[in-house]
C-alpha cells in the first residue's frame, strides 16, 4: 500500500518524517501479520524518509518482541533492538534516514 505521511489500522500506525502528519514524506509498504510469531514489513521510500516510526498495537502488555532491520539487498542487519508492550499493550520502533528499501520484522515469542 502507498502511505502519504501516515496510516492507521487497528493492529499498527506508520508514521513517517519528523512530524507527525506533515505529509511530505512517502512510503510503498507490503506488509504480511498473518502469523503470531513475526510480522513483516517491506518499505520502498518514495522520497528520503527522515524518520519512520511503526506503532504496533493490540499487544498483551508487557509482550516481549525483537525488531530486526536490513536493507533489502544486503543480508547483515543494521538494527535489532529488543522492545516490550507498555501497560496498554503498545510498542513503538523508530528508523532513520532511510533512503532505499527496507525489511523490518518483528519476531514475537509467543
């Protein structure tokens, strides 16, 4: 799906650039959370993306997950970071200055 700045659905919010809503950056997203044990997402900027920030929601609060990110045409990661649900079952994963296409999965130990 094309996103213009921003999106939500009820399991995830994608927000791109370095204000919320400003509407000057875009992504192309393919994404796949049909299993519970990781989700993934595949942006392709359509302009340079400052910043992007995935909000996933609908968690159990204090969930653990890891968030691993790699360029689409490399193999090695550039980030993993481990994350947990806050108290309303919501965590958040920032990326920035992506200029070309990404991976970015969320692995979930349920």
């Amino acid at each position: 799906m094309f996103i213009p700045s921003f999106l939500e659905v009820p399991c995830f919010r994608f927000d791109l650039g370095s204000f919320r809503n400003n509407c000057d950056e875009a992504a192309d997203v393919r994404y796949d959370i049909s299993s519970p044990a990781k989700y993934v997402f595949r942006i392709t900027p359509r302009t340079r993306l400052t910043r992007m920030r995935l909000r996933l929601m609908q968690l159990k609060p204090g969930e653990s997950c890891v968030a691993s990110c790699r360029w689409q045409d490399a193999k090695e990661l550039f980030k993993e970071e481990p994350l947990k649900a806050d108290e309303a079952g919501t965590v958040a994963c920032e990326v920035a200055d992506i200029s070309r296409s990404m991976e970015l999965v969320i692995r979930f130990g349920r």
